[in-house]
C-alpha cells in the first residue's frame, strides 16, 4: 500500500499525524480503489486542535487583528483558491466521484464566499442606544463566539466548508474543520493555503478521522463554543443534543425531500431540463435533490414521457470527462442505501419507468432512476435517498401541490413550474421550504441566505444575516453622573 497518497492533519500550525499513529484509507468510487490515506484523529487529536484554536483566539496576531485586516487576509485566501481551482477540482473528483465538468466550475465560484465575507469583516457594526437612564451612555459590540468546530459531509466539501468557515473568520473566531472520514483529501490540501495566505498558525485547524471518534470527540469538548454543522439527520440530532448538553451555539443544515412542482401552464421544455437538474445532477447526492416531482395531472402523461427521452440520454461513466453527466456513487455505504430504497419502491407498488437498478459504467453506479405511481404517503416520497431516484407524484390544483409539497418531515427546498405570476407568488410564499427557486432549480449563492425550515435544519448560511451565526452581542453601559445613586435601588 506503499503508493497511497498520505495526508497529514493541521493542527496549530503543524501538519502531524493522529497522537496514536492510526490511518484510515479513502476510496476513488470510479473504479473502486482505495488511493489516499488519512491520520485517524481521536480525542486527544481533538484536544490538540481545541487548544490550539483557543490559544489563537485568545492572544497573539489574530485576537488583535482588526476586522480590516481579517478581510484582507480572506480575499488573499479566495485568490489562492481560484489559483487552485484546478488542481483541487481534479483532487475532488478523484476522492467524491462528482463531475470534473461541475467542480471546474464550482471551484472557480467558492472564493466569492471568501470575497463577500471578507468584505463583510469590516461593516458589522455595533450601535450607541438612545438610553433612557440619565447621565449613561450605551452600545453595543458584535463580538466573535470564540472556538468553532464546523464539520462537514461528503457531498460537497470544499463549498460546503466555504459557508462555514468565510462567515466564521471575517467575524474573528478560530476554526476546526472536520471533514467527512470519506471525502477528506480537498479538505486537507485546501488547507495548506491559509498558511501561504498569512493565517495565524492555530487560526484554522484541519483533522481528519471518523465522525464517531474525533467528530463525536469535538462535539463534546467543553472548549468549543459553536458546532456549524452539515450532514444527515441522525447525526444532526446527536450533534444537536451533544451541544444543548453544554448550551453550545449549534446550527445545522440536514436533509431533504424537496418537491418540484411542475403546472400545466410551464414553459415545459425548461421544465424538464429543471426537474432532470433537480435530481440527476451530483448523481442526485444533494441535500437539495428534487427528488419528489409534482406535475399537474392535465399534462402528467406527455410531461414523464418527455422527462424520460431526456434522461435517457445522460452520458454516464468517468467523472474526470468533461462530457459524463451522471457519476459514480460517492460512498459503498450510500451505493448500498440507493439499491435498497429502489427496492422498497418497487415493494410498495411504484413503477419503474427508467432505470431502476445498478449500472455497468465503473465501480458504483446506478441507473437514473423515475418511479411513476408514487403516493406521498410512501416511504420512496418521504424518506430521503440521496441519489438519483425520483418519484413522480400527481396533483390536481394548486390547493393539493401546496399540501402535498409540505407533507414531509423537512423543508430545504421547493421549485415551481408555471408562467402565471399569481401561482409564483402565492407559491413562493406558501412552500415550506428554506428556498423556493421558480422555473429555476438548484442555484446557490453567497449572497442568498440558505438554510431549512422544519427538520431540515436550524440557522442560515450564506447572505448578509449568516454572519451574525458566529457572533454574539455585549451591551456596554457607562455612567458619567458624578455620584452613584442609591445602590439598593436598579438603575
Ligand atoms: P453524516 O451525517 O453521516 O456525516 C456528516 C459529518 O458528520 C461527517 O463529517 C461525519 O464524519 C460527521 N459525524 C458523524 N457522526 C458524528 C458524531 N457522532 N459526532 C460528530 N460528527 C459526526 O452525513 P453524510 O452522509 O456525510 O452526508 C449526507 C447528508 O448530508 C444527507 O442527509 C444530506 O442531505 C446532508 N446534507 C445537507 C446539506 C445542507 O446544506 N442542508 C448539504 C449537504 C448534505
């Protein structure tokens, strides 16, 4: 196993290997091959990497950083990364499976998050309050919460890190990134760059390891102040209760069964092209997957006719080919998960009208899949997949879209189908869903807060509003009356 490619963990400044000298390997899911291998972090690596964060936080050239400067440094670390892009495409697409064709591309977007934070650093802004107490005089300061631990899946590392570590920067906090034990390697390299950007050693740590031991390990450790977290709702939940235990800050994005509506009255080529890029692009491993397709009843039958000669088309096999649309499965445990839910399908009555099964086109593949049948009470509407498994589902009016698009436990995202601005809006306003997007699908931005409501999770990302996420607010009062007055009485 001599020509694995061997990483190594950034903690305070250092790059070291786990305290107890453990690896573990990461797979290329194209052809099945294990080709890297990481320091199995534990609690003790955990430990290292609080402390440092902390020593960081608490003296030295970051803690007396101005906001000015912590911008400076993030549009730095955004420009190594657009220099990078390449290589840490061609690395994502090597360890995740995703699509040479999609990463070039969202390589070269994720500096803007660094960009726009860093611009943000210096306009956050405390205010003086028209106090009602004579002779005082009152203001407020938006302060950074102190250690981060930001742990991420292994859907989209690089971008979903981006979200997490920009806002917690340009707000002054140190950070620990935990990246997914099956996606770790853009992770790491990416994090050679704070270096060369001139971070503070400690300001940005990066281990590597299970979620169950060094992930579980940072979670609880009384020296982290806020856990930002992305991944699946199980573990969200036992994130979630790990940091009411010790009242930490917690925010977290989770899963999806986002329904994309389609009316009679859409433009309908685009509207196939929009539920095809709900679910079948990323191989449908997104949390925001249109993986429930609504379609008015009137034009159901022409509307899946239409949305199958196109996705039988999808160019599937070596993601680092420009021209594959439709990549491996990222992971053998999600490959294992996505056969088992079109078995279920199948069981509960749905019909198979594309795919349905594995795919001969490299290791973990599986066929774009569309079950027409569907009711929204089955466990293929209502359960998320994470693969590229649709469920046709029909409806007859606006009323039964709106309930059944919210008749699931989350609410990450809804798209729209229609030319009638009455329906947009109405639409848009009634979906219970983080983000509507109509007759669009699947944009993202740094500019446009993202996030769920209901089980899908808790607090936003991206936008103005998401840094306020890393920080907390101190009232400051001063008195300038020549006497104090009686002290047992509140002023
Ligand atoms: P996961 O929950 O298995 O793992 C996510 C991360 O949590 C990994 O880094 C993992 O090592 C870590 N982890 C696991 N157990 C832990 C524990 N006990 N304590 C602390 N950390 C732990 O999720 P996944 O399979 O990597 O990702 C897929 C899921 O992520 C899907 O459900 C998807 O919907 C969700 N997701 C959500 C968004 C969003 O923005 N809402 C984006 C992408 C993915």
């Amino acid at each position: 196993m001599s020509d694995l490619q061997k990483y190594q963990m950034l903690i305070g400044g250092e790059w070291v290997d786990a305290s107890d000298g453990q690896t573990f390997e990461s797979m290329n899911p194209y052809t099945g091959e294990n080709w890297a291998s990481f320091p199995r972090g534990t609690a003790d690596d955990a430990d290292r990497a609080v402390q440092a964060a902390r020593k960081a936080f608490n003296s030295g050239d970051w803690a007396n950083m101005t906001a000015t400067q912590r911008g400076h440094l993030l549009r730095k670390l955004g420009d190594l990364i657009a220099a990078k892009a390449e290589d840490l495409a061609a690395t994502e697409v090597r360890d995740n499976g995703k699509l040479i064709a999609e990463m070039g591309l969202q390589l070269k977007y994720v500096p803007q998050w660094y960009y726009y934070f860093g611009g943000l650093a210096d306009k956050i802004e405390g205010a003086v309050t028209p106090i009602d107490k004579p002779d005082h005089f009152h203001y407020t300061r938006h302060e950074p919460l102190g250690v981060v631990c930001a742990i991420t899946p292994w859907n989209s590392p690089l971008l979903l890190a981006g979200w997490k570590l920009a806002p917690a920067l340009a707000a002054g906090n140190t950070v620990i990134l935990k990246p997914s034990e099956f996606t770790s390697a853009s992770s790491v390299e990416f994090a050679r760059l704070f270096e060369e950007a001139g971070f503070p050693p400690g300001v940005v740590n990066v281990v590597t390891g299970y979620g169950h031991e060094i992930g579980a390990a940072l979670t609880e450790h009384p020296g982290v102040d806020k856990i930002t977290f992305t991944g699946g709702s199980e573990t969200g939940r036992r994130v979630y209760q790990t940091g009411a235990s010790q009242f930490k800050r917690v925010s977290l994005e989770l899963g999806g069964k986002s329904p994309n509506i389609v009316f009679d009255d859409c433009d309908m080529d685009n509207a196939v092209k929009g539920a095809i890029s709900g679910i079948f692009a990323a191989t449908g491993q997104t949390c925001i997957a249109g993986s429930r397709l609504l379609v008015q009843e009137s034009i159901h039958d022409e509307f899946v006719d239409k949305l199958v000669a196109l996705a039988k088309t999808a160019k599937m096999g070596d993601p680092m080919l420009m021209d594959t649309q439709v990549g491996p499965v990222t992971t053998v445990p999600q490959y294992e998960k996505i056969l088992s839910y079109l078995d279920v399908a199948k069981g509960e009555g749905a019909e198979v009208r594309l795919g349905g099964g594995k795919a001969d086109a490299g290791k973990y593949f599986v066929q774009p899949t569309v079950f027409t049948g569907v009711n929204n009470k089955m466990r293929i509407a209502q359960e998320e997949v994470f693969g590229p498994v649709l469920s046709v589902i029909p409806f007859k009016d606006d009323e039964e879209a709106i309930e059944v698009g919210n008749d699931v436990i989350y609410g990450l995202a809804a798209g729209v189908w229609t030319q009638s601005m009455r329906r947009a809006f109405t639409m848009s306003a009634k979906l219970r869903a983080g983000s509507v997007w109509v007759n669009t699908y699947r944009a993202v931005s740094y500019m446009a807060p993202f996030g769920g409501y209901k089980q899908s999770g808790l607090g936003r990302e991206s936008g103005q509003e998401s840094i306020k996420e890393f920080m907390q607010t101190k009232s400051v009062w001063m008195s300038y009356a020549e006497d104090t007055p009686n002290p047992f009485i509140m002023r």
